[in-house]
C-alpha cells in the first residue's frame, strides 16, 4: 500500500521475517532480525519469480484488477536484496501490462550492478533519504555497516545516468526523544542541502512522518506545519509541484475492490503484520463492512493474535508479534 501512488498491490520480494541492511527507528515492521551484510548472504532464502507469480494469481483471484492504479515492491526489508527483482518485475507486468511498476529502496545496495540493472525495470523508484549527514544517518538509519551517506547521493546520480526511471526520494522527518533530528539545527540544514543539489538528477521529493504509532516509542512525528516549513526550504531547487507532503498531496482516495476474501481473518493479519492500522485503514483496504470487520476483530483480539494501543488520540491494532 502506498498513498504516493494510490491504490496499489503490494509485493514482497523479501517476504518475514525482516531482512534489511538498515534497523531505522521508526520502522513498522520493528527491529531487523537479519541484517544484510552482502547480498551473497540472503541470495538461497529469497522467492524467485514463479513463487511471486503464484502469490501474485493468488492475490488476484480476490481482488478487482480495475481498482487498482499501481504495483509496489517493497517487502519485509530491503527487496533489492533479492537479486531476481528484474525477471520478478517483468513476469509482474505480464499479468498487469497496464499498472505502473514502483519500488521502494533504502538504496544501500545501489552500488551494487544487478541490482542497478534490476532497477531499469521499474517506473518509479522511491530511495529512502533521511539524512544529509553519516552522523544522523547512524542514529535514524541505523546502518549494519559503514555506508557513507554521500555515496548514495553518487549512486542516485549514477541510477539516473543509466536509467529512465523517475527517481523519488522518501525523505522521513521526526525527531527523536533522545534529541535527535532531522528539522533542526545543522542536520537540518545539511539534508535539505544534500537534496537540493540532487534537484536535476531527482523527479520528486516526498516529505513524510511516521505518524502510525512506531516500534520505538521515542520517536516522534512532526506536525503538517512543520512538514510544509521543510519543503519551503527546498523551494529554491525543487517547483512545488515536484515535493509531495504527507497529508496534503494523498493520492489514495478510495479502497482497491475486492472480488472475495480467501479468510478475512487471515487478511486482517497479514496487514497488521506489516503496519498498525486503525479500523479505517481496515475497511478501506479489504473493502468490508465495519460491522463485520468489528466482530472478527473482537475475535482476534480474544485469542490475543492481536492487540491495541491508543496512539496521537486513535486507537490502532497490531499484530501481537508486532506490538
Ligand atoms: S530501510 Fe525500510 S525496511 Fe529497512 S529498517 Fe528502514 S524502514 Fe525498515
């Protein structure tokens, strides 16, 4: 799911448990259990490209293709760690010749020749940019090993060199309770001149807080004021039209149709195993009914497969291995 993009099927080149190179804050999916060192390492436990397609026919078979405005690679980690990403995205688009083809990187492994081949089958590739500093890189990110933040400012000038994909750049702003930030002071000022000098090789820069309830409770979102104060200071390299704020520009309006569900039990799940969600989030991604969706939730919640927290004034629900 992406509000960037609007209506989108998810895929999971990494499936759980989590495989990454970073450990950040404020991931959803909580702490990394299997920190990628080398792409060599995961190479024999990631799907290839029939069990995606099987997922994939699965997945559609329940769900209204109409609905639909895009596929989203993402996964349980890093998914260019999974080196048949290229042959995954072209089987994908056999099936779905018509949907634009998105991937979220944290972009460590950009350096890497596959997986910069890999990425010349995408159309959109959205690269984690939080920091413009190895220093709050370390402490937001969390990197397993020395990556140096100013080569992947080199590595997204090289993607564009050899790619006609459109290049966004995540940017997640916050603060943490220890007094780390990214909107103040000197690591403010260095993120939002890293990405400006990125302006003429990046398409659009999506400004972003992590206002689902995170894992590590010191973190802590910034308002939309201060989000839209930020992407002011990107107006001298970037139109506005090229900076997307959360919250203002969000492209997901209506839910993806769904056909049936195989168990919505299970449906409920896989969701909150991926992110926290409010009962709004539920209906408006599985297509039910709120009073249906009420009593299996009361069911859930009974056999403690999940659990709930109040979170910024909301209730929101969490996988029980999650929370
Ligand atoms: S890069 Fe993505 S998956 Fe990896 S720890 Fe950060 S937010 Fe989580």
């Amino acid at each position: 799911m992406s509000w960037r993009y609007g209506r989108s099927l998810g895929i999971d080149p990494v499936p759980p448990p989590k495989r990454c190179s970073f450990n950040c804050v404020y991931c959803q999916l909580g702490p990394t259990k299997i920190l990628i060192q080398s792409l060599d390492a995961v190479e024999n436990e990631l799907p290839d490209e029939e069990q995606i397609l099987n997922d994939l026919d699965e997945y559609l078979r329940q769900i209204s293709i109409e609905s639909l405005d895009v596929v989203t690679f993402s996964g349980s980690g890093e998914p260019t760690a999974n080196l048949r990403l290229g042959e995954m995205v072209r089987t994908v688009r056999k099936r779905l010749p018509n949907l634009p083809v998105v991937l979220l990187t944290n972009g460590s492994f950009l350096g890497n020749p596959q997986v910069m081949k890999n990425l010349r089958e995408l159309d959109i590739v959205t690269v984690k940019f939080d920091a413009g500093d190895d220093k709050t890189h370390r402490k937001i990110n969390r990197p397993c090993y020395a990556f140096q933040h100013s080569q992947l400012a080199r590595d997204i000038q090289n993607l564009r060199k050899t790619t006609r994909v459109t290049i966004a750049l995540e940017v997640m702003l916050l603060k943490l309770a220890s007094g780390i930030s990214n909107v103040s002071g000197s690591p403010r000022n260095s993120l939002v001149s890293e990405i400006s000098k990125l302006a003429p090789v990046v398409d659009l820069v999506q400004l972003y807080t992590p206002w689902r309830p995170p894992v590590e409770q010191e973190v802590q979102p910034i308002s939309t004021a201060q989000l839209k104060d930020f992407a002011s200071d990107l107006n001298d390299a970037f139109d506005s039209d090229r900076i997307w704020i959360y919250g203002i520009h969000d492209a997901r309006k209506q839910s993806a149709s769904w056909k049936s569900h195989q168990s919505l039990c299970d449906d409920i799940l896989i969701m909150l195993q991926r992110r926290p969600c409010r009962l709004k989030d539920l209906v408006q991604s599985l297509d039910i009914p709120i009073n249906s969706l009420l009593s299996l939730i009361s069911q859930l919640r009974q056999s403690n497969k999940i659990t709930a927290r109040q979170y910024q004034n909301e209730l929101y629900y969490f996988h029980q291995n999650s929370d």
